[in-house]
C-alpha cells in the first residue's frame, strides 16, 4: 500500500506475455514496464521508452499488482517464472519490488522465480532494495567501450558496468546479454577486451551472443548491418579464447 496516498500501488505497463522462452529461464510470464532510460538504435520496442505519456496508437496500462496478479495466476502451473522487462524495469523499482514480494507472498505463486532483464543503468541500492524479493537478473552491456556505448543508447555504461559487478557478488547474476551489430561493436580486440573485462568478474559466467536483427527495428542512417551467422561463432571462439563461459549465440 501506499503509504502517502492509502491505495495500492500502481505502475505502468506496455504489455504482458503469458508464455515465453526467451526471457530468463524455462518458460516464463513477462512483464514489460513502461519507461526506458536508454534510447538504443537497435531498439525493437521504441514504444516502450517514453515514461506514461500515451503515444500515437499506444496508450501503456496504469496497473495495481493485484491487477497483474490475476494475469499471472492462470499462468502460474505452466511458467517457471516471472520476469519483469521493458523499457527498462528498474525505472520503476517500487512498483518492481511491490510485485516480486506479492508472487513471494501467495502460496499459489510462491514457486516462481522473479527475474529482472534489464541494461543495467541503475544505481546500486535499486539492487540491494530487489535482492531480498529477486531471484537473478540478465543485463544487457551493448558496448565495453563508453564512446561505442555512448552511440548506441544515448548513455554511458558506467553503471551498467557497475551492475554487473554488483550483481555477481549479490549472487544475482543470471547472464550478460551482448547484442552484437556489426562494424559497430564487433572489432576483434574490442571483443577480446569485453572478455578479460567479463572473466575478470566471473571467468564462468553465462553469456547470451545475440545477433542485431533488422527487422522490426527502427530505421537507421546509414542502415545498421546484421552480424553474419558465421560472424556471430568468431565473436563466440574469440570470448572462450579469453575464459570458460557458457554461452549461447542466438
């Protein structure tokens, strides 16, 4: 409850999956959060980064947690879990830590696990304050390097960096997720850099390789190029040069 106003708390949502595998482990229900602080060129969600202004054909969802639990509940025996993404989730920390501690407090939901996939750009204590009600995140690093960062989102990687090191000591760390574009982020030293970066946190950590797709993103000038199939398996080969990661090229 609210402890201002006396009413449930409310936030805002573009949109729910009931069923998805590609959002966290298993088969999971998603919520994605209205709000980003990223304006990524690759973004296929360009709707979802204004805050609750309605846009053009788009009007987000102002939603209680209750109102999301009875989405939920129908979901619950055939999802492993829940993962709140976006936008960007932890623009609304309250409302994220008010739903996570709900699923963990109902008997019928207790036994999903509650995931955050986000780009990492919050601060420390947004972390701490989820830890108790969070069971792993996913972070996305578009770029090691802050200039290349800069170009893609809008935004520094200082604490997307800082995230992912937090993360890994709060034991929270599901995965890195890197969205490789070619000729932007893909030079080969750059890559091996990201490595000794990433092993240097954790030399076994999951990373998910995950190709640009044009399709569905937002027009560019000049147009963004796709990765090569072939292109993504080097990238692949020249991170397990560098440590053991598991991971995964999608």
């Amino acid at each position: 409850m609210s402890a201002t106003l006396g009413r449930p708390l409310k936030g805002f949502v573009a949109d729910t999956i009931s069923f998805s595998n590609v959002d966290g482990p298993g088969n999971r229900f998603v919520v994605f959060l209205q709000g980003c602080n990223f304006d990524c060129v690759a973004c296929h969600n360009p709707q979802t980064i204004p805050g609750h202004q309605p846009l053009e054909g788009f009007d987000p969802h102002h939603l209680g947690v209750d109102d999301l639990l009875e989405r939920i509940r129908p979901a619950a025996p055939f999802v492993r879990g829940i993962t709140a993404s976006g936008g960007e989730a932890t623009q609304q920390p309250t409302f994220l830590h008010a739903l996570f501690a709900a699923v963990k407090a109902e008997p019928a939901l207790a036994h999903l696990t509650c995931f955050v996939d986000s780009n990492g750009a919050t601060e420390q204590g947004v972390w701490d304050d989820l830890a108790p009600v969070m069971d792993g995140a996913m972070i996305d690093l578009k770029c090691l390097d802050p200039d290349i960062h800069h170009q893609m989102t809008g935004q520094p990687n200082g604490e997307v960096l800082a995230s992912i090191g937090h993360l890994q000591r709060l034991g929270l760390l599901y995965e890195v997720r890197l969205l490789i574009m070619a000729g932007v982020n893909d030079d080969p030293g750059l890559v091996r850099r990201t490595a000794e970066w990433l092993a240097a946190v954790n030399p076994e950590m999951r990373i998910k390789l995950i190709g640009f797709r044009a399709h569905g993103a937002r027009p560019h000038d000049p147009p963004l190029v796709e990765p090569t199939p072939e292109a993504l398996l080097t990238v692949a080969d020249l991170l397990r040069q560098v440590a053991d990661f598991n991971i995964c090229v999608v």
